[in-house]
C-alpha cells in the first residue's frame, strides 16, 4: 500500500499517563481518512491538546500506536521524527504561535526550510498559499499583522509543506464568535483545497455546526483526564 | 531563507541587548589587539629614540635618568660637567664622536638642546638614519636655532623667525607652562633650519650653539651680580661654560654593533665617581625590563576583559532563554530537530563573537590611533605600532572560540527545551 492510501491518522490502543497527577489518557481507536475533517470536542483539562501532541510525535505515549500517512511517528527516532512531523504534519496553535521578527511569508518559508522541500519551491508556494488565503502584504511583520490575518498565515504555514494531517488545537479561542465562524471556513476551505485531513479540537460547542463528523474525547477516550489507576 | 536568516533575525530581535554585547566583545578583543600591537611597537621607538650613541655621560642620579634627561628630555639636568671635566673626558680616549650638550632652557615647554656643531655631522637621532633638514641649515654662529619638526608644526615657527628662551623648562610643578618663568629677553635666536621628522623625542627640541647658551647663564650671573650689560664670548669664565651631558661614540669597523672597545670604556669610565654612564640601548632595554612586568598584567586584564564579555554572552542568552524557549518549540514543531536547535543558538553566540572581533579590529585601529596621535603630541615619541596579522587572526579566532563556548549552555538548554510545555500547558 502506498502512503496516499493510508488514512491520515490510525491511533489505535493509544495510552498515555503523564506526572505525579496521574493524569491518564486511554484512547482504544480513531481513524481519520485523507482529506477527511473532524472536530473533537471535550471538557477543558481531558487531555484534547495532549492528544495532539502525542499525534504529533511531541510526547511519546506509554503504549499504542499512532500511525500518520501510515508511518507509526513514534517508530521513529530523534530528528527523523522531527522532518516526519515537518513534512506530514501541520499545526496551528490558539495563539497562532506565529514567529516573531519575521515576516508573513517567512514564517510559512521556515517551515519549508525544515522540511525536504525543493527550495526553488518555497517562495512561489508561500506567496500562493498566503494570497489564497487573502494575505497581501507578504513581507509585513508577522506581530504587525491583525489576528484575522496572523490566523491566515498560521494557515498557511500549516499547510506549507502539504502535510497529510493538520492539527488545530483551540484554533478559535482567542476570537469573536464572528471571527471564529470565519476562522474555521478558513481553515476547513484551505485544508479541502491542499487535499489534507483536519482534526480540530476545541471546548466551542459553536464549532459543531460546521463538522459533519463530531466527537467529544470523554466519549471515544472514557478514562480521558482521570486519574490514573496505582 | 536559511538557517543562518532565522539566526540572524533572532539576534535582530533582542537587537539591544545583541549590540552591547557585540561591542562589549569589540573593546575587549580590541583592547587585547592594541595592547600586543603597542608593546613591541612601543620598544622600537624607544630604541629608535636612543640613536647611534654608544655612551651617555653625565651626572644624573642613574644611568637610567641619565637617558630619559638626556635623549628623551623628560627632565632637564641638574649636576653640570664643568670645562675641565669635558676636557679630560675628550682626551682621554680617540672618539669617533664626542657631542657636549646642555640642556636646560626651553621655548613655550620644548626642550633646548644647546650642543656643538658635530650633533648634526656625527650624531644620528636615529641609528643609520642622520639628520636631514626639511629648510634652511645647521647654525654656524651663536644665536641661531634649529628646530625639530614637531616644534616647527606646533608652535608655526618658520626660518628666520626670531624667538627668546625661557629659563629652565618653562612648566609647573603640575607639568604645564609657566607663566612666570624667567625669559632671557635680552638675547634674540633667529631660526636658521628646520629638521625633517625623525620620529624621535628630538622632533620636540629646538638646537642651539653651546656658546650662546653660556652667554644666556653669563647674563644671569652678572645681573646676579648688579652688572647690567651685553655679554660676549669673551666675558665667560669657567663656571658658564658646563654641559649637562655627551654622547660618545667609539670608533667601529662596520659601524654597526657595538666595538670590542666599549666595554672597556665604559668601565674605564664609570670609575670616575663623579660621572654616571650610561648605554642608552641597554637603559632602554633596562626599561622595559620593568615596564614588562605591568605590560603583562595590562595583556591579562585585556584577556580578562574579553574572558568577561564571553560570560556577557552567556548571561544575554540565557535572560533571552524564555522567548527563546516559545521560538524553539515553534521550530520542532515544524520540524527542526534537537540538534539543529543545538547548533542555531550555538551559531548565535559564535557570531557574536565573529563581529565582536572584526570590531575589535577596528576598535585597536582607533586606540592605536589615538595613543599615537598622543604620544607624539605629548613626548614626541613617534611609535608605528603594526596590526600584527598573526596576533589578528588569533585573537579573533580566541574571541570566536570562547563566545562558541559561552554559547554551550545556553544551546544545550534550547536542546533540551520541551516543545510541549512550551506550546501549551499538558492537561
């Protein structure tokens, strides 16, 4: 099987337990298709941002697998992971985590200068990206952009590197409920048109509304944010 | 964009904090550079300034004053040779050069040098390289002067100008001119010549004949004495005509080195209870032979200094630690990996290293610079310190190499920054 006919994401017996809390995550399956959008919903404090971490190869869970593009990220090791997650995975972060002292358009750059990516590739596709997504002024400083617009450039560094997965952790928190409407079509249309699969998570009912695929964490992870068991 | 751009833009962000230490580190290479520059150089001029004199005689407290009195007039003499003492000591040996000379009067603080013809024929300020007169000539007749290229620039002196000496070195006890010293009015010297540079003390002298001199002190004695009137040669007894000091040279095949002769001479001579003798290129080497010892305890403050500015950039880089530790997480998250971490924050140290030293390089150019200008303003003595190209290359490479080392901790601190934590709380 080629890696355009794994499914985007494959957790399957994911197990995490972390610090003197005894915070546990227990999540027995989740697939997501290529392409495919899905938001997860839950209580602040169940382990939604964890989880993408542990999607992300950030943290390594106590057992389980999780497979992106069907490549398990946690077989692999040291900066291999780190050009992995650079290449399949884009993430966009409530406060969008954009880079200071630089530009629009090089904070998508940077993540293709991280990835393997052609560079004769990198300023085209940037400029392509960002103005799809209504960004004019390329070379503005990223801190002197609006929050719209430093939402639109996240986006796009996302999708930089047409990873198969892009994680949104609370994409919408620190936005207007007008705002936030408009932030997720923005989203969901960019990731639709680069061919790659979104997995929201966030404590906005309000989100609901434009994901035909919902789930909340408690549901699919029940020991979610427990404690864990001695 | 490259690795190198996200450096440079994260030394662009902490733009202040990056300049002070670039320019602490500037300093101190620069100091370390000037220092290693000026020492040697520092040692040619006093050499330079000794010129081709095998013996100082005089009656200085040491043979040490004996030369910087002597042949750097850092102080004018206060023990003359009488006439009968010069006599004996021409006499007593074939010298191939015998210079009386007298210093003690001065024009607006520069030395005069009252000296018999033979200072411009046989003496050399400089070894191998004898006077050479930018205008006019040696003084044939009393009451004619000759004055060195520094005192020509600073004071505007020009041939045939006329000027009166001043009594004594015309300063103050604090080393600045004398409002009240005594002027010799009566007597008028006229500017005959102008020495080209030689790059020596003398460049601040001004030259005159023995005989008018003497006839200044005459003056002096008489009004002393309540006579008022013109002095002439003919009026001067043995107590005017004394010297202050004479170069000898020995006779010498090669002229170069020095004659099998001159120990002998110069033992022959210091016998004479009455005489200090020196060898003005051992005084000199004497001289520093002390000075080393605080020339070394300047380079180790330098390097101390630059040792300093290494944990400068220790200490920015890890103040800047917790923005740094967000723009960190950012990069793994888009797939930098621990070490490429590693080696951007140790790359950011080491340039500030690499443009604190090419700085350096040009802060020593401005301290030399500056402690040249000074030196030949204050003392005429003119050092040509040379940017060592090897002293150069190591400092620099010295200074790059303990700011790559001072950027260890905080590289291994971005390597092991958890990207989790960082990005959003667990939970």
């Amino acid at each position: 099987m080629s890696s355009d006919q794994h499914p985007a994401l494959e957790i399957a017996r994911l197990n995490f337990r972390y610090g003197d809390r005894g915070f546990e995550l227990q999540l027995p399956a989740l697939t997501l298709g290529r392409g495919e959008e899905m938001l997860l919903v839950g209580r602040s404090g169940c382990g939604k941002s964890t989880l993408l971490q542990l999607i992300a190869g950030l943290v390594d869970p106590t057992s389980g697998t999780v497979k992106v593009a069907g490549e398990d990220i946690h077989r692999l090791k040291g900066a291999a992971r780190d050009r992995f997650r650079g290449r399949s995975v884009g993430m966009v972060f409530q406060t969008f985590n954009l880079l200071h002292g630089f530009s629009a358009i090089e904070n998508v750059m940077v993540a293709m200068l991280m990835s393997d990516m052609p560079k004769a590739d990198w300023q085209p596709r940037a400029e392509a990206l960002l103005r799809t997504l209504g960004i004019e002024r390329l070379d503005a400083p990223a801190e002197e952009l609006s929050v719209g617009q430093q939402q639109r450039v996240a986006v796009a560094r996302a999708l930089a590197c047409r990873p198969a997965l892009v994680l949104a952790d609370e994409p919408t928190a620190s936005l207007d409920p007008e705002n936030s409407a408009n932030a997720v079509r923005v989203l969901r249309d960019a990731c639709r048109e680069q061919g790659a699969a979104l997995l929201v998570v966030s404590h906005d009912p309000s989100l609901e509304a434009h994901f035909a695929r919902r789930e909340r964490l408690e549901k699919l992870a029940p020991s979610a944010g427990s404690e864990a068991a001695a | 964009m490259s690795d190198l751009t996200i450096v440079l833009r994260s030394l662009r962000t902490r733009m202040f904090s990056t300049l002070v230490v670039v320019l602490l580190v500037a300093v101190s290479a620069g100091l370390l550079l000037a220092i290693l520059s000026l020492r040697s150089a520092g040692e040619r001029a006093f050499e330079r300034g000794t010129g081709n004199a095998h013996l100082l005689v005089s009656r200085d407290g040491s043979p040490l004053v004996s030369v910087l009195n002597g042949l750097f007039y850092a102080n004018p003499p206060k023990a003359p040779i009488e006439q009968a003492k010069l006599d004996e000591l021409r006499a007593s040996f074939p010298w191939a050069m015998f210079v009386p000379t007298a210093v003690g009067d001065s024009y607006r603080t520069f030395p005069v040098v009252a000296t018999a013809p033979d200072f411009f024929s046989k003496f050399e300020p400089v070894f191998g390289e004898p006077w050479k007169f930018a205008e006019g000539r040696a003084f044939d007749t009393s009451f004619e002067v000759v004055i060195g290229s520094g005192v020509a620039r600073e004071t505007g002196l020009r041939m045939g100008a006329k000027l009166v000496l001043t009594h004594g070195s015309g300063k103050s006890r604090e080393g600045v001119a004398d409002e009240h010293a005594h002027e010799h009015n009566e007597y008028q010297y006229t500017v005959v010549g102008i020495l080209a540079p030689t790059g020596s003390p003398h460049d601040r002298a001004l030259f005159t004949d023995l005989t008018s001199c003497w006839i200044l002190h005459a003056h002096d004695r008489f009004e002393r004495e309540g006579t008022h009137k013109t002095v002439t040669p003919a009026d001067l007894v043995a107590e005017d005509k004394v010297v202050t000091g004479v170069l000898l040279r020995l006779p010498s095949r090669d002229n170069a080195g020095a004659p099998p002769a001159l120990a002998s001479q110069y033992d022959r001579l210091r016998r004479d209870g009455s005489l200090t003798v020196a060898i003005p290129a051992n005084e000199v080497q004497r001289l520093f032979g002390i000075v080393k010892s605080i020339d070394v305890l300047f380079l180790a403050m330098a390097a101390a200094t630059l040792v300093s500015s290494a944990f400068a950039i220790l200490l920015s880089m890890i103040n800047s630690m917790s923005e740094r530790r967000r723009q960190v997480a950012i990069l793994r998250v888009l797939g930098a990996s621990s070490m490429r971490i590693f080696w951007l924050v140790l790359t950011e140290s080491t340039i500030i290293g690499l443009v604190g030293a090419a700085l350096g390089v040009f802060v020593c150019g401005a301290v030399l610079f500056l402690s040249t200008q000074w030196l030949l303003g204050a003392h005429g003595i003119m050092i040509a310190p040379e940017l060592d190209a090897r002293s150069a290359v190591i400092v620099a490479m010295g200074t790059t190499l303990l700011a790559a080392i001072a950027g260890i901790v905080p590289s291994v601190l971005a390597y092991r920054t958890p990207v989790s934590r960082n990005l959003r709380p667990i939970g």
